[in-house]
C-alpha cells in the first residue's frame, strides 16, 4: 500500500509524521507523494482540509485518516497516544471505506469565457465588499426569492457543522447526500422578504445564484478564498465525487458531534 502524510508542520505535528513515516515504511509500505493509497493528516481540521484539496485528483481511489495534535478535530479519529496503534491497525489490518458527500461549485462569468469548478469538503461562503450580496436565488431552474444580506453560505452535510452551524443552519447526517443553504444576516422588511431560514436540497435539486446587481465577490471553498468580478452566476448541488475515510474502528457521526459540542471532559461532577 502506497501512503502520504500531510503536517500541521508544528513540531509535534512534525515528529508524530517522522515516526509513522519510518514504521509505515519499516513495514514494507511505499511513501507516494502522487497518488497515495492512503493520505493521514496530522494537524486538525485545517490540516485535514488541505489534504483533501491537495489530493483532489486521486478522490475515487484515495482514502484519508486523521490525527489530531492539537484541539479535538472533527475530522481527526485518532489521538497522538494512539499512534503507535494506529501504525499497526495500517499496516496489518485492512481498512473500511466510509464515503460523505461533496459540494461542487460551478461558478460561469459573463463575457462567456471559461466557467470555474471546485470542490468542498465543508462548505462554500459567498460574500461582498462592495455593500449587500443581491441575489436571485434559483432552486431547481425555478425563481425562488431575490435574496439581499451579507451573504451565503452552502454546506454539505459534513460541513453543516462548521460556519454553517454558526450560522444557525442544521446538522445533517452525511448519509444524506445533501446540501444546505443558509443565509447571512438577510434583510427582511415590508419591501425586502427572504425564507429566513436554512434550506436543505437533495442531490437531484441544484441551488443556482444569479447576481442582480454587477460587482465583484469573494468566494471561499473550505479555506481557499478569491475575489471573482463578472459573475454570471454560481452554481451549487451534491456532486458526483466524494470523499473516502478509512476506518479501522467506528466512530460514528453523531458521537463525533457529541465530542466536539456537547461532551464535557470535567468528569468530576
């Protein structure tokens, strides 16, 4: 098996990553930076995050794992005292493949030139600079409202418990291939109306934002952000990809809500 381990780059980050690289391989595993069988993140959920961007070209055949060396990552299964377990678990017993879906984001200009694609693992924010993002909000090719307010935010259901859950949206489970759009601070008065309240969209109904009024935005895909001028329109569904998480115990999704929500570790009470 061919495996890759991306670090936070911190220092403990950083010798947890030397450690498996030298057992994995001790083990007769090949490191691949390319395409990796196996990609483990050593970091938190940024760190995760960027794994996943960087190997976007090998999804249907890539599976990824986290550690988590700082706060609890909610995509981090694994514990720096687990370790040397985990080393073990990969390189002696093979693995279960959990897939969560994906957002695509189509975003098409209006000179016709090239439209852009992305993917994101937690969500999509589109915001403004230049005073209120006005939108005309299509849902399944049909005019839905004309949305005004600071801006929106599209998740999937792994990522509804990011900005998305800020923002007062719901927690989806990710064996619902969704996604969420949830607004943020929307103007509602006797002229302007909008649902006021976050819509979740199956995989057969795609969120479509046409801009009313031509200025510039900024769109952030997970934690890559860029200015985009001559909008057309954004498009937003479930896409075809999605992400593959290697499992070598369960740990399932609403335990891992619980851990980083609710759960208190005072247990002297």
């Amino acid at each position: 098996m061919k495996f890759k381990i991306v670090s936070k780059g911190d220092e403990k980050s950083n010798a947890i990553k030397a450690t498996m690289k030298q057992y994995l391989t001790d083990f007769q595993l090949e490191y691949d930076r390319e395409r990796p069988d196996l990609v483990i993140s050593v970091g938190g959920d940024g760190t995760f995050l960027e794994a996943f961007h960087r190997y976007l070209h090998c999804l249907e055949s890539t599976a990824f794992i986290g550690i988590h060396t700082g706060h609890l990552g909610f995509y981090a299964d694994w514990t720096p005292e687990e370790v040397e377990k985990l080393i073990i678990e990969i390189a002696k017993t093979p693995y279960q493949i959990v897939e969560y879906p994906l957002l695509e984001v189509i975003i098409r200009p209006k000179s016709g030139g090239k439209e852009e694609s992305f993917l994101a693992l937690n969500e999509t924010m589109i915001k403004t600079t230049e005073g209120s993002v006005v939108f005309d909000v299509k849902i399944k090719g049909e005019h839905f409202e004309t949305f005004r307010g600071d801006g929106l935010c599209v998740s999937t259901p792994s990522g509804s418990t990011a900005y998305n859950k800020a923002l007062g949206g719901g927690i989806i489970h990710p064996s619902l291939e969704a996604i969420q759009l949830t607004e943020m601070a929307s103007i509602n008065n006797r002229v302007f109306r909008t649902i006021g309240s976050p819509l979740i969209l199956p995989k057969h109904h795609t969120a479509l934002l046409e801009p009313m009024v031509d200025r510039s935005f900024l769109i952030a895909i997970d934690h890559f952000t860029a200015n985009f001028t001559n909008v057309k329109s954004i498009e937003c569904r479930v896409a075809k990809e999605r992400i593959r998480f290697a499992r070598f115990r369960p740990f399932p999704f609403w335990n891992r809500v619980r851990d980083s929500f609710v759960a208190d570790d005072d247990t002297s009470v």
